[in-house]
C-alpha cells in the first residue's frame, strides 16, 4: 500500500521571524490566523500527528479541527537539538562563536553546541519516516522545519550536506508518497490557498 505523509511547517511565531535556534513560543496573531485559513485547504487525512513544540501543536490544531482530526504528540518529530544555543540567534552565535558555527555548517557529524549533529537529526527522522506502517493511509504531520529537511534528505536518499541547500517556509505542505525505501516528493505548497494556487 502506498504511504502519504503530508508534512506541514508551523505558522508564524516570533522565535521564526527572528531566527533563533529551537525557539518556542505559541502562533503570533497573524500565524494563528493563517493557520486557521488553511485547514480548508489540505486534502483529508486519516491521522493527524505533531511535533512537541507549542507552536506545532497549535498549527496542528488549527488544521487538524478543520479536518475533524485532533493531533497525537509525536516525540520523534521534535525539532533539532542545538544543546547550548537552544534558545539563541543565529546572528548572536555566529559572532561569539565563529568557528564552531562553521564546523556545523559544514561538517554534518559536527555538534558544536552540544545537542545533536545534522547527521543524527536525519537518521532520528528517517528511522520514524521508515517506521510508518505501510498499512497509514494518510498521515498529516505538523513539524519543524529543519525535520521537513531531514525528511526530504532521508526519503530521496540524498547527501546529508543537501540539507542546507533546502528551504521551508513557515505554513508550507510537503507531500511523501511511498513506503520505506521508496518514496516521492512533492514539496513547498502554501497554505491557505485553495487548490494550491
């Protein structure tokens, strides 16, 4: 049976419009109000999970209630451990830390901050992505951007140094369709347009 799984980055919160490293925080207003807007516009789902995060899960909800769903936790798909810089901009970091920001972009078993390397955050996403019983229809999954990447990297079988080469924007689907092993990418719609355009 062929897998969907319909990854979702969260709306707009502050700790994404500035950049900081795993900074959580519930929806800003106009993340709220987006996210809300787009519930109408995902194609139904037979399961709904989301990361642990406050402004995942509360993108979740939004898109999960207009889909009749409510979001299990999924602790798997938790955002990037970045240990010491938990909390940090990356601006800051870069300027009181140049050499370790440098190894983390570019060695990906690197972990300057202490948390975990962009090697491990990929085999943590894969081994869930590849953990999906191929009897899941459907599964919306609201999660971080950064597991979003991993996601790609580890179903396309791609060199993990791809990673820094993809970008997601905040409310923004990608679709895997497949089974372990072998999967398709449809990647990068907004939300909150109807059919996508």
């Amino acid at each position: 049976m062929t897998v969907r799984v319909m990854l979702v980055s969260p709306a707009m919160n502050a700790a994404l419009r500035e950049a900081r490293f795993e900074g959580d925080g519930p929806l800003d207003a106009t993340g709220a109000r987006q996210a809300r807007a787009a519930a109408n516009t995902l194609s139904p789902a037979a399961r709904c999970v989301s990361a642990p995060s406050l402004r995942c899960r509360e993108t979740a909800e939004a898109l999960g209630l207009g889909l009749g769903l409510r979001a299990e936790p999924e602790p798997a798909l938790g955002d990037w451990d970045m240990g010491r810089w938990r909390g940090r901009r990356l601006t800051e970091v870069s300027e009181s830390e140049p050499e370790a920001v440098s190894a983390w972009l570019t060695d990906p078993s690197a972990a300057p901050h202490g948390g975990e390397s962009l090697t491990a955050l990929c085999a943590r996403v894969g081994g869930w992505l590849e953990s999906l019983p191929g009897d899941t229809e459907s599964l919306l999954t609201v999660t971080e951007p950064a597991v979003i990447r991993a996601s790609m990297v580890r179903a396309l079988g791609l060199p993990v140094e791809v990673f820094w080469r993809l970008d997601v924007a905040p409310l923004t689907l990608t679709e895997l369709t497949g089974r372990a092993g072998r999967w398709n990418l449809r990647c990068g719609r907004p939300l909150g347009r109807a059919g996508g355009e």
